[in-house]
C-alpha cells in the first residue's frame, strides 16, 4: 500500500484574512477530505489484504 504523503502545513497568519465563514467552511470541506482519504485507504487495504494467497 502506497504511503501517505506528508501535507504542508498551514501557518494560522495565512488564514487570518478569511472571513469567518470562509474559514469554517475551509475546514469542513478539510474534514470531509481527510475521513474521504482515510476511509479509501481503509478500503484499499482490505482488497491487498483479501487478494493475497
């Protein structure tokens, strides 16, 4: 299974001129990605798992 890549970092400065809206709605769609991610690895690793003798 390939590795995760390391992802940049996000200096708190560089979001403080998002709109509180902009910004939550940032962090949703952050969210959504990452279980996305984590749920497809999960699944990933159950058919190399099940496909091996």
């Amino acid at each position: 299974m390939p590795s995760m890549p390391a992802l940049p970092e996000i200096n708190s400065n560089h979001l403080q001129c998002l709109a509180d809206d902009d910004y939550w709605m940032l962090q949703d769609r952050e969210r959504r990605l990452t279980d996305w991610a984590f749920e497809m690895r999960g699944m990933l690793g159950e058919l190399c798992s099940s496909s091996q003798p």
